[in-house]
C-alpha cells in the first residue's frame, strides 16, 4: 500500500482532527488576543508611572518600577506577536491537510474506479467522506475569516487605542489634579502645549526644518559679510562635540538646537543652547521591536540623515529604518510610530516637513512595481493619520515643499518621472509633470512663476503653476542639461536660478529662460551642502570643511569671503538670529561676528 492509498483510506479521520485542530488554534488566538497590547506604548500603568516620575523626578523607586514594568509590557508584547505569527501558520498547516483530505479528485470521485488492497470503499463510506468534507470545509472557512481578522488587527498599529489610553491617563491626572490642588494638572504642561496653534509669523522667524521656513534656503539675513577660521577661531562663537553620527542638519527654535543622530545600534536627538552650545538633553530612542534586525545604508547616507522639523513644543526626528518619535522641550517622548521597515537601496533621506498641525513624511522607496511608496500625514500632537497618498514612484531621497497658491496649501513632491502638486487639505492630486528620471534627491524650490525641479538625469525642469492633470505637454516653460546636480538642492536668487554639483561646479541659469547657463565657476571641492542664501550673497560649504560666500549676478560670481570650518561637513546650514549653525563629522558649529 503506498502513501497515497494510505492518506486515501484515512482521509476522512485526518479531516475530523485537522477541523478540530484548527478549531483549538483558533479559539487560542481568540482569547489571546483579547488581552493584547496593541501599543506597548500606550500602557496606562506604564504612562501613569511616567507622569509621576515628572513630579518626582529623584524618586530611585519609581525609576525602578517604570523599568520593570517597560520590560513587562514589551515581554508581553513580544510574546503574543510571536504567538499570533505562529498560531497563522499552523491555521495554514491545518486547513491544507483539511482541503487535501475533504477534497475528490480524478478516480476518487468514482468508487468504481478506485482499485484499493483489502476491498474496495463502499458507497456509504464517499457520502460520509462528503458529509464531513463538507462541514470541515465550513469550519475551515470560519475559522479563517477569523484568524484573517486577527491577524490584519494585529499588523496594524491601532492609534485610536494608543490615543484612548493616553486620554485615560490625562483624566487620571486631572482626577488628582481636583484632590491635591492642582499638581497633578503641573505633570502635563507639555502634553497640553502641543495643541497650541503656531502662527505663521512664528515659523517664518526660525528654521523649523531643512533648509529653512520655505525650504528654499533662504534666510533672513540681508548679506553675508563675516568669515569663520579654524585656525585661529575667528567667527567661531561656540562649538560642541556630538558623539553619535548624522548625516542630517540642524534645525533651531528659539533658544534651541535640535539635531537627530545614530549608527546601527543606537538613536538619539539631542538639544543644544543657541546661546552658548550647551547640551540641554539628550533622548535615546529604543524600537519597540529589538528582534528586528539593522537596515542596511550605505556609508553616504548613515541612519539619520533625515533633517528633523519642530514648532518649537515638539522636535520630530526619522531614522533609516522608518522609527518616527516626538519629543517635548524637556526631551521626553510624547509619540513613537513605527512606519518600516524602509526598502531603501542607500537608505531613508527624505527630512521631514511640517505645515500648521500637519507632520509630512515622505516614504518613497522599493521599485515602481512594488507599489510601496506612499506620503503620510500625521497630527503633530497626537501621531495619528490624517490620510495617506499612495505614490506610483521607485525609491527617492528629496524631500518635498509646502507653498501657498491662491490661499491653498499645495505639497511638492518630486520622484522618478513624476513632479507631482498635491492639496495639502486632502491629498488630493492637483497636477503631476514627467521632470525626472532615476535617482531622486535635490528638492524642489518654487518662485511666484514656476516649481524648479532638478536631477543630473534629464536636467532641470521649470514647471509653471496652474493647470491640472498631465501638465508636461502644457506647463514646463523650459529646460536645462548642463552642471546639474545628483544631490545638492536649486537655489533661487532674484532673476537667477543656481545648480551646484556634487563635483564643485556652480553654474547659474535665467529664471525665466533656463536653457544655456550663463556661466559656470568651479570649486576645488566636492559639495553634499546645498546653498543657502543670504541676501544678494550665497553661501557654498565644501565636504571638506571649506567655505566661500559668493555673490551672483548675470554676469558672473564674485567671491566675498573665503572660510575654512576645519573638519568635514555635509549638511546644510541653519540660520537664526545673524548666527548660521552647521553640523561637521564631529562638531556643532554656532558661526558669527565676534563682538
């Protein structure tokens, strides 16, 4: 008797116990998951102990317990992840041997057909075979639906819960806030601070996020005219070391810095004195899931070159592998959403933007076919989504823009081929140009005419505002092939626009008629940083640490001022206050006049 008569003669009890298994397993998940956490995170035990540890900040007892429970929760949480991936799969198992045995093909539907040792079935024993295929095949598809339900619950992160048990804990505090006088209510000053409107004057007056309130790299400074020397520390007012590696710029609120740094094993955002560089605080960020392995970079790039964004109550960092948190003032974390793992061949880039109460990520990555790309936005107070845009685009690493057209927020977004205009009230599509080809990442800039786009394939691209749909036909007014950039960002400088290569070329083309660049200047120096302007001036900084302040006209460049940082940079400067901020391989730099 071989293994296919053997499986036939039995087909009908291995049915019964495979429906019973999968019965058993399911009912397992079932009441597991009725005890799950879906957010360790969102722990109330744990959020209380934290809220109390701000009242007493030195009590060694509550630290203790707030340890302890942590790694309850996340134990917890693990354990039961583990337990839902492997209950799935032994459904799987059960429900194959189920539709395997319940199942008649070819000479089996026919008892006259089969030749079996021992006698052949009788009639009766293919009605109950049926009658038991056919229940087994209903359980099956119950107990399916169920585990489907499950398990798409619990690949989900469920914002609503985690917001519910946060609610639950401000009315706890409010609680003991009403029986001790109002102390209670002192823990959450933060918490309730995040909901505060920001005017718009307030984000144009700092340099919330990369490359300044517009995006653009323009400050607010009307010239340039002072030189920094590592050397002889001429216009160097402050510097600091940073310990942990960062490919992304500084950003700066007020009295703060922020920057967000990492390696393979470790994620921090440390917030540094305007004043005089002092370390404020520094947060380690741990991925609620330690099994997961480190994403792969590329040295270029590292795991944090994503600039952060702030309104000046929470500071907003991403890393390479997709872990999005938000910080307080104070450092402490008020949010964490997990958005990877990231398919990204030299890893996530893309920094973050923010508008009014909207948190922008862009996450395009993988290739065209995957269809993985997608541009979230978050509540900034709470890290829930508004909505999210799926993107039909491969991987990219340029980071989008916000402008105001006709009293309409539109989002820029640029990846290969598409420029596309989105409306930031819905997400809903407002145009889309074929600008670009291969890997993206300068960002867009805009003037009152045009969006600039730009890549080193095809060139650069001056789309006109307006239209809708397909505008490539209809809305690029001109175009440019030569010394265009493969990383660096367009500069707009009155009448001229700026294309910096990665190999040290400038060269400056008519805003309104691109074509033949006007001129071209080469720099001994290979460029990551994109220019920032100062006025009439506009600031290089070379990956060497070397720096020129040049002004552009039509007829040329001069250079104002020659500067050397004296260690590796690059990232992009921050401007406040007549002061520019720079992040070298080391060191945080605060450059001015010296008085």
């Amino acid at each position: 008797m071989n293994l296919f008569q053997v499986f036939y003669r039995n087909r009908n009890g291995l049915s019964v116990v495979a429906t019973w298994f999968l019965l058993f397993v399911g009912v397992a998940l079932f009441f597991d998951f009725g005890g799950r956490i879906i957010d360790p995170y969102s722990d109330s035990k744990l959020q209380q102990l934290k809220l109390e540890l701000r009242e007493q900040p030195n009590d060694d007892s509550l630290k203790h317990q707030i340890r302890e429970r942590d790694q309850h929760v996340r134990q917890q949480y693990f354990r039961r992840k583990a337990f839902t991936w492997w209950g799935a799969r032994l459904c799987l198992v059960g429900a194959v041997i189920v539709f395997l045995a319940s199942r008649r093909l070819g000479p089996m539907s026919d008892p006259s057909r089969i030749q079996i040792q021992g006698g052949d079935p009788e009639p009766s024993d293919f009605h109950r075979n049926s009658t038991w295929g056919m229940s087994a095949v209903t359980v099956l598809v119950a107990a399916c639906l169920m585990v489907a339900v499950l398990l798409q619950r619990n690949g989900q992160q469920d914002l609503s819960a985690a917001l519910a048990a946060s609610r639950a804990v401000e009315d706890s505090a409010i609680e003991r806030d009403q029986a001790d006088g109002g102390k209670a209510a002192s823990a959450l000053p933060e918490i309730q601070n995040v909901v505060t409107p920001v005017s718009a004057e307030e984000f144009a007056s700092n340099w919330y996020r990369f490359r300044g309130p517009r995006g653009d790299g323009t400050s607010a400074m009307s010239s340039l005219d002072f030189r920094w020397d590592a050397d002889t520390g001429e216009g160097i007012l402050w510097k600091v070391p940073v310990e942990c590696p960062g490919n992304g710029s500084p950003v700066v609120w007020g009295d703060r810095v922020f920057l967000a740094s990492a390696d393979e094993t470790r994620r921090c955002v440390q917030s540094f004195s305007v004043s005089d560089g002092t370390l404020l605080w520094t947060k380690e960020i741990e991925h609620p899931d330690p099994t997961r392995p480190p994403v792969e970079v590329s040295e270029d790039t590292g795991y944090a070159a994503s600039t952060m964004t702030t309104n000046g109550q929470l500071a907003f960092a991403i890393f390479a592998d997709g872990l999005l948190v938000a910080l307080d003032r104070d450092g402490n974390e008020v949010w964490l959403r997990d958005l990877g793992p990231l398919e990204n061949i030299y890893g996530h880039a893309s920094s973050l933007v923010l508008s009014g109460d909207r948190l922008i990520v862009q996450l395009d990555q993988g290739s065209k076919s995957d269809n993985a790309s997608r541009i979230d936005v978050l509540n900034v107070a709470t890290g829930d989504a508004v909505y999210s845009i799926a993107r039909e685009v491969p991987a990219s690493w340029s980071t989008p823009i916000v402008a105001n057209r006709d009293g309409q927020d539109v989002l820029i977004a640029c990846a290969d081929p598409w420029v596309i205009a989105y409306n930031l009230s819905d997400g809903s599509e407002c145009w889309r140009c074929a600008a670009l080809r291969q890997d993206v990442g300068p960002s867009p800039v805009f003037s009152d005419q045009h969006v600039v786009v730009a890549n080193e394939s095809p060139g650069a691209t001056a789309i006109r505002w307006g239209g809708t749909g397909d505008v490539t036909e209809t809305h690029v007014d001109w175009t440019a092939e030569y010394s265009i950039p493969d990383t660096t960002s367009p500069l707009i400088v009155g009448d001229l626009v700026l294309m910096l290569t990665s190999y040290g070329t400038l060269a400056a083309y008519d805003a309104g008629a691109g074509g033949e660049p006007l001129w071209e200047i080469d720099y001994e120096d290979n460029f990551q940083a994109s220019p920032t302007r100062f006025g009439d001036d506009v600031l290089l900084v070379g990956e060497t640490g070397l720096c020129w302040t040049v002004r552009p006209s039509e007829d040329g460049c001069e250079t104002i001022t020659e500067s050397n940082l004296g260690e590796d940079c690059v990232t992009s400067p921050a401007v406040a206050n007549g002061k520019i901020f720079l992040r070298g391989r080391e060191h945080l730099y605060c450059l001015g006049p010296q008085k």
